[in-house]
C-alpha cells in the first residue's frame, strides 16, 4: 500500500437515527502508526463512528476516506473490528470460530492467533457456551488481533474483563500493534488502564467533537491525565 499521509479523515460526518443525531459535524483525522483514544460518556456517538469507518453503517452526510478511499469492500478488508457486543455462535468451540473466522481474511495470520490464544488461556476446545463474559472479550481480541489489517477499531475491548486483567490485556493490544504500518482506533470507558496507548485523543458528546488533540499535549497544558480531564470534561 502506498504511504498515506493519514489512515482516516472524517469531515463534517453525520448520521441520524429515529429521534436522535448519533453524529452530528465529526471532523478528524489519523495517520499512520498512531493510537487514537475514542472518549466519551454512553451515547456519544464512539460506536456508530466506529461502524461508519468499518464500513458496516453509511453516514448521511459529509466525506469519509478511509485508507486512502472512500469505505468499500477493499477497505473492509484490510480493517480488523472488535464489537463490543457477542457475535460468536455459541454452538461453536474456539478453534471453530478461529478456523471460521480465518476463512473469511486473507491477512488471517495462524501463528498469531495460537499464540494470542496462550496469552489469553484460552484453548482451542472450549466450547463458546462454556466461556465467561469476560473470556469471550478475551476471544473477540484474539479474534481481531490475529489479523495483519492496517487498520484496527477496537470498541470497548475491556468490557467484561474483572480489573485484574485488564493490565495484562493492555499489554497484550501493546505488543501485537505494529506501529509502523498499522492504525489502531481504541473506544473505551477504561481510561485509567488505556491511556498509555494514545498518541491522541478525540472526545465526543452528543455527536459532536468536544475535544482532540495529541494526548502529551492535553496532559502538559492541562496539567491532568486523561483519565482526569474526562472526568473534568464530563462529569
């Protein structure tokens, strides 16, 4: 792929729901080998963002270029989403759904998978119905890190996940981030454990960009941490 100047660029986005503005004028945008932190409250609009970049949502209006194009099936291809919600069958066992899953992406890449699946104690034989909350959150990681994408949106990748693990997965997202040909979109409520990661940060409230910048910026002229300044934002 040619070297872009960024991976996504959003201008004047918006898209509109029965009764409410999920968007609302969302201008951004991200390069290459950065980490965005996509902040804000329950109904922000971080998911129905999320699914527009994935392709799986059509904004109404404004212009969204993802990877150098406007969202298609070659962009879909080359992103790597995490839901946040279930979507394993839970008929299936692990190896299943990686072999399912697998079968779907040409970037699938085997030997990441098995080894993400020994970070996270996971085995190939457990059945989906067997699996806690908080171990099918560890699945969908799997799932959506075993890939070579260039773009990875991750939505709510804590969820479920008692404290004491979600170092360990931090970590994890950390390690297999390729920062010199990957972008990674990271959603979440879990600021205090992910703040680390950004490069920036963009929050949003009602659809609407409240605020963005690079997240060593916001630290210093604020003189908070992320994890602060959301509370000051918000609350």
């Amino acid at each position: 792929m040619e070297k872009l100047t960024y991976f996504v660029k959003a201008d004047n986005l918006a898209k509109r729901f029965p009764g409410a503005n999920a968007l609302d004028g969302v201008s951004f945008q991200i390069g290459q080998g950065e980490i965005l932190g996509l902040l804000g409250p329950n109904g922000s609009g971080k998911s129905t963002l999320l699914k527009c970049i994935a392709g799986l949502l059509k904004p109404d209006r404004g212009r969204l270029e993802v990877l150098g194009r406007f969202p298609n099936r070659e962009t879909k291809s080359q992103i790597a989403y995490l839901p946040e919600i279930d979507y394993f069958y839970r008929w299936m066992k692990v190896g299943e759904v990686l072999k399912f899953v697998s079968a779907m992406y040409g970037d699938w890449q085997w030997d990441r998978a098995k080894e993400l699946l020994g970070f996270m104690n996971l085995s190939e034989q457990q059945g989906i119905s067997s699996l806690s909350k908080g171990m099918r959150a560890r699945l969908r990681l799997v799932v959506a890190m075993a890939r070579d994408a260039k773009l990875v949106l991750l939505d709510e990748p804590l969820s479920g996940l008692d404290p004491s693990s979600r170092g360990h997965i931090v970590d994890v997202i950390l390690s297999e981030f390729k920062s010199s040909e990957q972008t990674m979109i990271l959603s979440t409520h879990e600021i205090g454990e992910t703040e680390a990661l950004f490069d920036s940060v963009l929050f949003l409230e009602k659809g609407t960009v409240r605020l963005m910048d690079r997240a060593d910026t916001l630290r210093e002229q604020r003189n908070l941490s992320i994890n602060d300044l959301f509370k000051e934002v918000y609350l």
